[in-house]
C-alpha cells in the first residue's frame, strides 16, 4: 500500500478539527510490521479507502500497531489516532473502542467523513478476531 498521503488538503475550512489535521499532516505508526500477531484489512467500497491495520500482542496486551492506508485525510487521520489509542491497552479495551470513540478521540469529522472511523474501528475488531481466531487454532 502507498505512503499515508493523499492529495486531499486537510485543512480547518473541510470541518476538520485540529486533532485531524495533525495526524493526517504527522501521521504515527504508519508503515510494515514484520510477523504481526493480528491483521485487519477494510475497504469502504463507497470510496475505495482502505486500512490495513497490524498489531504485536504481548501479555494480552496490543504492545505495537501499525497501520497503512490508502484514502482521504480523515482516514489517514483516524488511522494514525486508532494507532496510538490502542497501544498499550488489553485486548477488552481494544475491542471496547467504537466508531464513536474514534470520532471523539478525532475532535469531530465532518458528517461526509464518519466512514473514516467506520474503517478504523471495523478494521481494529477484524484484527482482534484475527487473533483470537489464531489462538484457537483454526
């Protein structure tokens, strides 16, 4: 997948809060991980964005995650967030994380761009079915 750009402009005209517009223009985590523990991949098929999320699990904890993706600021964005919201935290607090989190932990997204956290918090409970799928086995 492409670097975490667009050639979208995040800025606070679009409805962008401040929160958006850092990690769409200083996205965190982005890139490969090597032999992750879990992989989550959702395409909106309205827009075409798309996330490919990776995490580490250690102790029953999401010790890293990273992430590539492929879509507008607000996906870029949500991805970047989603990344650092989870790190560190058990795997219930990971599977607890909604929509509606990613948004408010965003500052906000404009009603056009709520799919962005749609992508984040379907892509991070994938993961997280991802693993425990691996750990029984199947």
């Amino acid at each position: 997948m492409p670097e975490a750009r667009d050639s979208q402009d995040a800025r606070p005209a679009e409805g962008y809060s401040e929160t958006v517009i850092d990690h769409f223009e200083r996205p965190r985590n982005n890139g490969e991980l090597a032999d992750p523990d879990a992989i989550g991949y959702m395409t909106n098929p309205v827009c075409g964005d798309a996330l490919l999320l990776m995490l580490r699990i250690a102790d029953g904890r999401i010790a890293e995650a990273r992430w590539q993706s492929d879509g507008c600021a607000a996906s870029i964005a949500a991805s970047s967030l989603l990344s650092e919201l989870v790190a560190g935290a058990s795997l219930d607090e990971a599977a607890a994380v909604t929509r509606e989190a990613v948004v408010e932990a965003l500052g906000g997204l404009p009603t056009s761009k709520l799919h962005a956290s749609v992508l984040a918090a379907d892509a991070l409970h994938q993961a997280l079915a991802d693993y425990r799928k691996k750990q029984r086995g199947d």
